[in-house]
C-alpha cells in the first residue's frame, strides 16, 4: 500500500488572479516544491547536496495537471504525492491538491535521473531507489 | 489547413532557474500569454473586456506538457498555438514552443467557457467561433 | 520595546536564478507574504475578511530594501517585521531577514489603509490600531 | 542631457491580484527586466555573454519604489531607465513607469559590479563605461 508524502500550503494574495482564485500557473509551483520536500524528507536529498555532492538530476519530462475546483485566498490546500511508476531512470508522481475533503487538482508529474557530469540518463542506485518504494502506488513493474 | 498563431519571448534571467535553463513552471507562464495574446489579438477578445463586459471566462480544465530540450537565457523562443479540438464550450489548444528548429516544449491546453454571472458552462457564441476556426487543426467535431 | 513578529522560510529552487541564490524579486514576494501572515496572525485580520467583510485594503506606497549578503538553495530565512511608524492611516514596516546570525535583507515597506468603497486613504481603527501597537518599534508619534 | 532608455510591457493577466492590479511584486521583475534589456541592447551585453565570457555580474545592492497609481490589465506600460549615478563600481538607475502620461511608479535601483573569479568589487571598465554615458542624468561625479 502506498504511503503518500504530504504538505501543506497557505493560498496566499500572491498566488490569487483577478477571478480571486489561485491562478494555475501557481499550482505548478507547489507541485514543484512538494517534489523538492519529498526528496529532502523522505529521499534523505536535499537539492544542493543532489546537484552539488551526488552530481545528479531529475529533470522534468512531462507533466499533466486536471484541475477539478478553484481553491481560494486563505485556504489551506493539502498536497499528497505518491509514486505512480517507479522506472529504472524514472519517477512518475500521482500529486494531488485537497482542501478538506475538496479535491482541488489531480497531477502526473515525470522526472527522469540524469548525471550532471554527462547529462545522460542514469539508473538510480539502490540507496535512493530503497527509500522511494515507501510511496509506490503499486509495487514497480519491470525489476 | 491550421494557421498557427505565433508570439516570439526572449528569455530572461528571471525565467531561468540554478542549472541556468527556463524553470518549467515559466512555461505554463508563457503559455498562458500565449492564449491571452491569441483571445486578443485572433478573436478581438482582451482579456478586461471578455470579464467585464462579456462577463464570460475560459477556466482551464486541464493541461499537459512534454518538455523536449532545455531552453537558455538568450533564446529566442517562438510560441505557436493551433486548436486542437473546437468543442461546444470548449477549447483544446496545441502549444509548441521552439528555438530555430529545435522543439523545446509541446502542451496540450484545455479550457472551458463559462458565465461569470451564473458560473455554468455556455456554448461558444457563434461571433467567437467564427474568429477561432481558421486556427483548427482540422475541422471541428460534432457539429 | 519592540516585538518582533517572526516567520521562516525555506529557501527552494523555485527562488533561486542561474547564480544559485535568490533572485531579488523574490525577496519582495516574501516580504508581501511576512505582511499577510502579520494582518492574519497579530491583527486577526486575514487578506479575505480585510477584503471582503470588512471592506479595507492596505495598497503598498512604497517600499524599499537594501540587499546585504547573498541567500542560497536550502537556506530557512528567517523574517522578522516590526512597525518602525505607525501614522494615522499608515504603517511603516521594518522587515528583515537573517540566516543565523547572518543578516541578509533590510526592507522598509509602507502601506496605507484605504476604504474599498470609497478609494479614499481613512483611519486605522482604533480595534486594529490596538493590535499593532505591541510591534511598533518606538511609541508611535503624532498622537 | 539624458537619453532615456525605453521598453514597453503589456500588462497581463499572470501580473494582477485579487484587486484586478499589477502586483507590486512584478513591478520588481519587470524593473529587473528593463534593466538586462539596456545590458543587452545599449550596453551590448547579454546576461549569458556577461556571466560566461566577460566572468562579471552586477548584483543588486538596493532597490526603492514609489508605487502612484494602479496599473490594470491591458494596460500597456512605458518602462524608461535613465542613470541616477555613474560610479566607479556601480550604477544607480532611475526607472519609471507610466500609461499614457500617467506615471505609475518611479524606483532607484542600485547594482555594483563584481568579478565572478574574485566576488569582489571591480571598476567598470572604459569600454562599458563609454557605452553607459550617454543614459546619466548628469555628469558622472567623482571622476
């Protein structure tokens, strides 16, 4: 059973339109930031150790986004990422957004490893790949 | 055949993230200029006056974005919008964005017309639509 | 004596440019943020209620901020805001950021109270004025 | 006499808040804009060819505006910088912005040169210098 990663984002004044709702390029902040957390806090890889000591990436591939319900200034949007499919080089997150039990936005979001020395895909190692499984949706296919 | 409509953004330092390459979630940014600028300039539709006058808007329903090749500070990116799929209240943009021919980023961008006096979904008039079928990829469906 | 009111931000990639340290714009953004917690948390006045019930705006007058040391990815800044003038209708912020003992920013940021009914500058009540008064830096002059 | 130098920025959607106004935060990223265009297209140097060939950068060590009137969507802003101050090291720029003959907000927006080899302060050199001239208000002081 999948475990997901969550946070917890306050819709501030900056992120609101004209229309007084978060405007939905700020969705894909948040998406960003929650995957940025969920590699410090669960993946034990803080960003500048990734790029700077493990000379690694995760650039993104693609990435899909429905959005279900405006969400508004004030509201406390709770984030949950999980792991979709857990490739040999690649990680796709199933990312939702909910407040209360209102759910907000449903993404796909893809990386894929890369080394920063070579800029070629890379398999990821084990170390890392152990404390992903956690949050695989299912157990990952092709291993 | 499908006219795209086209805009050209120069990439700024304050696109690019530390790996020096435009951050994705400035994509989505351009992006939606790009249907901003095409409501204006294609449908005679600015933004103010579509809300204010019209009191009609276009919510996005969903979007999606495969990102080919990284974009640099410098570049010249071109931005081409064509309509996908033309639906009764609905429109379903390709966006492809490139620098010379090298193909940076392909998205598929759905929105959805609504009423800003009842917020339910409304067929697009035909005045509109008329300004928008020269940009359909083929013609529309289910008409 | 003054208390500050104090919030921590994790430093993301999202904030960082092609040097790797925070892009300068995004130190504005933070500082917006530090006001809107302020009105919410010490004043009991969150952005919503101010806006829409109680029918009031503080637009930005000016404000201003001087850039001490560089801030990088994974650094918790901590903001620290206190009244540095408190007038009849405006308030003068003294808002900083540090990273340890390490200070980063100085900004002074003024904003004014405006009714939304009227756009005409009005007084700070006195109910509200109460709450501020416990961050003002000196006693507040004029009155 | 100064020759100011001259960009234009649509006002967007993405640039507006909740009141339907320019967010006084994007003022900040389209002062940064106007000031890497002059850079470019008056000084004849690009961010990327700054950074990567010449090893210099110009860090920002304090920036002040004065927010006038309200800008709104659609709205086609006037960007002019002209330079405040000629230093050794650094440059004061004045920027304004105006619709129309309305000015909108007026900001001193300081940077300093610095070697990306040493990060200390280095002389701008003659050959920049001469290109800069013709954009000070005033005679360059102390020279």
């Amino acid at each position: 059973m999948a475990m997901p990663f969550s946070t917890r984002r306050l819709i501030r004044f900056s992120h609101c339109d004209p229309a007084g709702i978060v405007f939905f390029v700020n969705f894909f902040e948040m998406i960003s930031g929650i995957v940025e957390d969920w590699f410090r806090d669960a993946v034990g890889l803080p960003f500048q150790e990734m790029h700077l000591e493990r000379r690694v990436g995760f650039p993104i591939v693609n990435t899909g986004c429905e959005f279900l319900r405006p969400c508004h200034l004030g509201d406390t949007l709770v984030l949950e990422l999980s792991i979709a499919r857990l490739g040999r080089a690649s990680i796709e997150f199933d990312i939702r957004g909910r407040v209360g039990g209102d759910e907000k936005f449903r993404a796909r979001h893809k990386v894929a490893m890369v080394s920063l020395e070579t800029f070629r895909s890379m398999a990821i190692p084990e170390d890392m790949r152990a404390k992903m499984l956690p949050y695989c949706e299912t157990r990952p296919a092709g291993r």
